[in-house]
C-alpha cells in the first residue's frame, strides 16, 4: 500500500517538476541542462512527498501544495550539487549517476545549484499567487523556507559538520546538533509548509514538527547504517565512503547495533508524536515513517 503510494507521489512530483523547468526562456542551455541532470535524477522525493501527505492528513487537497513541494525538492538537489562538489565532500557518483560537476564542471555546478535554490522561490511566489494564499500565509512559509535552508538551519548544519571534519569521535550531542540542522531542519520545514498549507491548529504544528525532528534525526541515522551496510547498487552511491573520510556518524559514535536501537526508538517516539489530534488523520504519515524505517536506499 505505502510502496504504491510513494511510487505514485514521486512521479507526480517528477512530472511536476520536469514541466517546471523546461520553460526557461533566455537562459544559456547548458544552465537548464545542468540543473534537471541532478533535478531528474529521480531522488526518493521524501521532502515533497512530506508535504503533500502533511496537506491531506489535515483533510485538504494536495494540489495546492505542489509548486512548495516543488520548490522544496529543488531546494534539496542544490544542497546535494553542492555538497559532492571537491571543495565539501568531493563524490563521483549521488542518484545512480556521475554527480553533477563530474559532468559539467565546478563552476557550472555551483552555478546550477544556485539557479535551483533562486528559482525555487520564483515556484513559491507562482504557488502562492495562483492558490491566492493569504498575505500572512505566504509570509510564514517563505519564513519557514529560509529559516530551514539557510544559516539557521540546513546551512549552519552543514558548516558545523565540516567544523568537525576528520573527527569521527565527537560527542554524540554534537552530532545530533549538526544533524538537526543539516537534515532536520529542511525535513521539518516541509512538514510544517504541509501544515501552514493544510490550516493546522497551534497544537497540532507543533506535533506535527516534534514528528518531523524525530522523523529527521531517525532518517540520518538511516544513511549512516546504510552507509556502513547498504548495497551500493541499490543506492546509488558507494558505501563506506563515511568511515573513509573519518566522518562522524551514528555506527561511528555508538556503534551500529546502538544506532539501529537509537532508530527504532526515534520511529516510535515520531509516530507517537501524531497520534489522537482532533484536525490530523495521521495514517500516512505513519506509514511513511514506518517505511523509513525499512528503506534500503
Ligand atoms: C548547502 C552545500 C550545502 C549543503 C547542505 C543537505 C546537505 C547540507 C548536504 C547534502 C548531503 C547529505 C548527505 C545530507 C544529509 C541529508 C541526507 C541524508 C541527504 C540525502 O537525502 P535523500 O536520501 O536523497 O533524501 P535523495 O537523492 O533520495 O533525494
């Protein structure tokens, strides 16, 4: 059932996403080329799918929350552009094929990850405009947007991970601090633009935002073990690339049984989070985390 419905939920983001971006006029080809060879690449869509599960549990239509799917999805692939670059994490290989600067270059990467997070906002204000959003709505997302990707979250995440660079012993509190941000934070902004966009009530924001820290911090610690024992094939990428570069994870810190404990606990402690609220049907939601906790990729 939740494999059908992810299945479903990614192609229509895809196609979405695909139409989104073919229209750019007077732009250098090479730009749009650049953008969609990471965009396309067919990622699991988690973040997008967050929001348009977030807008039905709430009981509204998902199709409002496309273009802020979208945006959030385009968002993602710049931070991913970005951190395979040689300059962060130097990878060869990110959704099955040869990351994005393997292809085109350094500088067009960087360039091209910066047109994504730039023309995300432009699907924003599209979004808004057509759904006519009240002004004060549209205000709380953008505010969720920048306060998730930017220096207070998915960014400071990132940069307190590379202070901590060649150091896989560092305290598991620290740990959890970059991984609030750097993963966290943009999971919880698309939960919570689901919820501006589905008009929670208070109470239920802020359950449905404790579910998406936990759903964050679980879905890390995920990466980690797959890192340590995934099927490089299934994900795209090569396993054992964090020990190699002395990363500090999860496995790293407490080691892999811990970590899978550590997984099991936070799956639970997110599904409760959003149990019995009067405005959320949280089905989904719940069988989205219970998904996670199963991915192989
Ligand atoms: C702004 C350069 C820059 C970086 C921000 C998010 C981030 C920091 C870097 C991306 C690399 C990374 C391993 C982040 C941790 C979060 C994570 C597990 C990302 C991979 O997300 P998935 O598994 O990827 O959802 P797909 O390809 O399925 O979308």
């Amino acid at each position: 059932m939740i494999n059908s419905y992810l299945k479903e939920k990614a192609s229509l983001i895809d196609q979405a996403l695909d139409e989104r971006t073919k229209e750019f006029k007077h732009v250098p080809e090479v730009l749009v080329e650049s953008m969609r060879y990471s965009l396309l690449a067919g990622g699991k869509r988690l973040r997008p799918i967050l929001v348009l599960a977030t807008i039905e549990a709430l009981g509204k239509e998902e199709e409002i929350g496309i273009p802020f799917a979208c945006a959030i999805e385009m968002i993602h692939t710049y931070s991913l552009i970005h951190d395979d670059l040689p300059a962060m994490d130097n990878d060869d290989y990110r959704r099955g094929r040869l990351t994005n600067h393997k292809v085109y270059g350094d500088a067009m990467a960087i360039l091209a990850g910066d047109a994504l997070l730039t023309e995300a906002f432009g699907l924003i204000a599209r979004g808004a405009e057509k759904a006519r959003l009240p002004q004060e709505r549209i205000i709380r997302i953008l505010e969720e947007l920048v306060y998730g990707a930017g220096a207070r979250g998915m960014i400071g995440g990132q940069v307190r991970d590379i202070l901590s660079d060649d150091n896989d012993q560092i305290a598991l509190s620290q740990l959890e601090e970059i991984h609030r941000h750097k993963t966290g934070d943009l999971i919880a902004c698309s939960v919570r633009i689901g919820a501006y966009l589905g008009e929670a009530r208070s109470e239920t924001l802020q359950a449905l935002t404790r579910f998406a820290y936990r759903l964050g911090l679980a879905f890390q610690i995920q990466d980690d073990i797959l890192d340590v024992i995934g099927d490089q094939e299934v994900i795209g990428k090569p396993v054992g690339s964090d020990e190699e570069k002395k990363k500090a994870t999860y496995p790293a810190i407490i080691g892999l049984d811990q970590s899978k404990e550590k997984l099991h606990q936070l799956t639970e402690e997110a599904k409760q989070s959003i149990q019995h609220l009067p405005d959320l049907q949280p089905e989904r939601l719940l069988q989205i985390a219970d998904f996670l906790l199963n991915r192989d990729r």
